[in-house]
C-alpha cells in the first residue's frame, strides 16, 4: 500500500511538474493597447497582432481607449498588463507625453514596451517603435499637393485637420511634414501652429473620425469660405471633410490630401474624393511587434532600428491615380492589393 502510495504521489508530482512546464513555456504574455477600437486602422493592426500572436502562441490581450485622446484609458490597460504579468506591451499613445510615467512603470517591471505608429514623447520612452516615417508620410502629400497646384500653390489657402489640440507626436509630425513638402517654413518643428506663412487658413480638430473631419471642415469654412487645400490626419478624417464640402457645393473644388492608405481610404482616391494618401502598414507593425516580444521573452534581445533612425520604419507609398513629375508613387490598383499588410 505504501508503494502504490508513494508511487501515486510521485505520478501527480510529475504531471503537475509538467502542467507547470507547458504553463510556462505557453505562458507568454502580450498586451495590445490602441487609441481606439473602431477606427480601420486599429481595426487592422489588432488583426495583425491575434494572427501572428496564434502563429507564435502568444497569449495576447486587446485594451482600447474610448476615443482618440482616452490617456486615463490606456493608463489603466497599462496597469492592467503590469498586474498581468505581460512580457510586452503593444501601445499607440493617444496622448504621448502623459502615457510616460505609467510606460516607465511597465519598463522598471521587465516588460517591454513597443509604441507601434505613434512613436512616445520622448521616443526613447520606450524601447523601441515601428512606425511609419510619419514625417515623410506629411512630406509626399504635400510635395504632391503643391505639385498638383503649379504656379496657383503660392496662392494657395490651406486647411488642417489634425487630431486634437494635445499635439501628439504622429499629428506633429505629418503636420510638418506637410508643410516642408508645400514648401511652408515650419517655424520649430516639434510644435503645430506657430507658422505665419499667410496661405495658411487654420487648424482645427478631427479626433481621427468622420464627424470631427465634417465639424472641422465646417469651421475652416467659416474662418475662409475660398479654402482649396486641406491636410488631413487620417482617412476617416478626409471622408468627414468631404461630406462638409459636398454639403456646399464645393466637393471637387478642395483638393484632400491624407494618410493612412486603408482600403476604404484607396477607394476614396479612386473615385476622387481624395487627391493622394500616404499608405502605411499597421498590420506589419503589429505582427513584427508581437515576433519581438516574443523573441525578447525567449531570449532577452530588444528589437533593433532602421539603419540611420531611431525606430524601425515600417514603409509608406503614396497613392494616387493622377501622379506628377518629382513625387514618387503607386496607383490605386496597387494600393488595394497592399492595404493594409
């Protein structure tokens, strides 16, 4: 009796040896923590990272802030992961200065924390970021823009919808880039609105969706009723501007400029609701964030940068049907079979 006693013991002292073994060779942790959960864009980077996450056998984890500007939001998503014991931390910060503290905290604890699209203010915040190059997403729709415009772009009046008065760095950073592809002095690059070169309009505010573009664009045409170029943050943004414009007759009038390249957006430049967007790859970001997680839980080596940067650039290509001389890009035929990887 005793042996079959003590044989039975050492039987369930090796099973749950090796249900500890699997728990531990399955049990890697992810967090993925976006601005929103509606937007297309983050629609398709949560995709990216569930598929690669299944294909590596990660335990991955979605948190999303209520709107496009939800800090205390992705701050609490962020405790919760600490909480959880995540090995990583996927983030596009709504607000990247005020996400901070909370990012030292997860990086103190070991984890590693990758701002995906949306790099940190500072971006050594964390410890890496796979974006696209948002600055030069803003520089081709704007070299296109002015381009587009010959000799009238000196006359031009232009509008900016960006996506709240918080200047993240993604809006900061189209926002200049646009401006320096126009030919515009940006003043202190790090900073929207201190600009006086007098074709621009104003700035107003999106939130990233189709009601904050039409409200916005709706402003900027009460501010200048002759507005004809308008920079946008993203797709969604565009469609929004282009409804209020509609609304007043003046849809074919304004050329829209923007970024984000998903697919609804490539058929807006296809049937020319707009002019030109900047194609970026969300679902790469994700999907390469999810392998460096995984490869850091494996074996402690932190994700590397694009040669010359300081993150690593996940590509952009401008799209359009009607292209010029000078500014490179793709058609809408390519940008559909591209959007989004």
């Amino acid at each position: 009796m005793k042996s079959a006693f003590k044989a039975a013991l050492l039987g369930a002292a090796a099973i749950a040896l090796f249900g500890t073994a699997q728990a531990q060779a399955a049990g890697i942790g992810a967090c993925l923590i976006t601005k929103t959960e509606t937007n297309p864009f983050f629609v398709k980077m949560k995709e990216g990272a569930q598929a690669k996450a299944a294909e590596l056998g990660v335990d991955l984890k979605a948190y999303a802030g209520k709107d496009d500007g939800d800090n205390e939001g992705q701050v609490a998503a962020v405790e919760t992961c600490i909480a959880d014991g995540a090995k990583g931390i996927l983030i596009t910060p709504s607000n990247t200065k005020a996400i901070v503290p909370v990012i030292k905290k997860a990086r103190d604890a070991g984890i590693l924390v990758i701002a995906l699209d949306t790099p940190l203010d500072p971006i050594d915040a964390a410890d890496q970021t796979m974006a696209t190059d948002n600055f030069q997403a803003g520089f081709l729709i704007g070299a296109y823009a002015k381009a587009k415009m010959g000799d009238a772009a000196k006359d031009a009046k232009i509008g900016f919808l960006n996506i709240n008065p918080q200047q993240v760095t993604v809006d900061v950073l189209r926002n200049q880039g646009f401006m320096s592809g126009f030919g515009i002095d940006v003043k202190n690059p790090n900073v929207i609105g201190d600009e006086d070169d007098p074709r621009i309009v104003g700035h107003d505010y999106t939130n990233g969706n189709p009601e904050g573009g039409r409200k916005a664009m709706e402003n900027l045409l009460q501010i200048n009723p002759d507005i004809n170029v308008i920079h946008t943050i993203n797709e969604p943004a565009a469609a929004g501007a282009y409804e209020a414009l509609k609304a007043v007759g003046k849809d074919g009038q304004v050329l829209i400029m923007s970024v984000d390249g998903g697919c609804p957006g490539v058929k807006d430049v296809a049937a020319g609701v707009i002019g030109g967007t900047s194609q970026q790859y969300p679902l790469l970001m994700a999907a390469l964030g999810v392998e460096a997680i995984k490869k850091f839980a494996d074996t402690g080596e932190k994700p590397g940068v694009t040669e010359g940067k300081n993150f690593y650039d996940t590509g952009v290509a401008l799209i359009t049907d009607n292209p010029v001389e000078g500014v490179p890009s793709i058609t809408t035929k390519e940008g559909l079979e591209k959007c989004w990887g």
